[in-house]
C-alpha cells in the first residue's frame, strides 16, 4: 500500500475487509476492546489495558490471516489502520459498510479497465 494519506489508504484498506466475517471480527474485536479499556479504566485494573489492545488485533489479525487470507494494514500504516477499523466500524453500526465495500469494488473495477 502506496498512500499518501487517510483518503487514498481507506479505499484500499475497504478492499483488504471485503469478507463479511473478517469485518464481523474487526467489528467484535473493536468494541471488546474498547469496552476492555472502559472496564480498566473504571475498576482500576490497569494490566487490563493491555488486553484492550491484544484483543481487537488477535481477532482482526484471525480475520486477515484465516479468513481474508491477506495481511493487515497494521504492519505498513499502523495508525492509519486504527483509524480505519474505527471509521469501519461506525459504517457498520449504521448498516451502511456492505454499500462502502460494493462502492471501491466498482472503483477498483473502473481503474482496472481504464
């Protein structure tokens, strides 16, 4: 992934979640981890934080790895990538995602006609 910034990496970042079930584990990861860390926070458990970040990445690295059979953003655009599963989420919530992902597959179909 050659991007300059958020803008060109979300589109490719779309491309590499466009497997229902590896969007379904970013998804549960995303809000474990941040429920993890509000738990943490609030019981003062401060080892606890540490599993706020391991488990999201465990269950987006299973979707990238078993399921996608691709490799995460994480590795070249580490928080790029955090912002993406942040954005992508919220998309989700709104039930809009599967629309963002059909809409960069025509994108990516458009470019590799021209």
């Amino acid at each position: 992934m050659g991007q300059g910034n958020f803008a060109e990496f979300w589109p490719e970042y779309v491309r590499a979640h466009s497997d229902a079930g590896t969007r379904a584990l970013h998804f549960v990861g995303t809000l474990l981890g941040w429920g993890i860390l509000v738990v943490a926070l609030v019981t003062r458990h401060w080892w606890w934080i540490v599993l706020a970040l391991v488990v999201p990445y465990a269950l987006a690295w299973i979707g990238h790895f078993f399921v996608e059979h691709n490799r995460p953003a994480t590795f070249e655009h580490p928080l790029w990538s955090w912002w993406a599963d942040q954005k992508m989420v919220g998309i989700m919530m709104a039930g809009k995602m599967g629309e963002e992902v059909q809409k960069w597959r025509v994108e990516e179909m458009k470019d590799k006609r021209v």
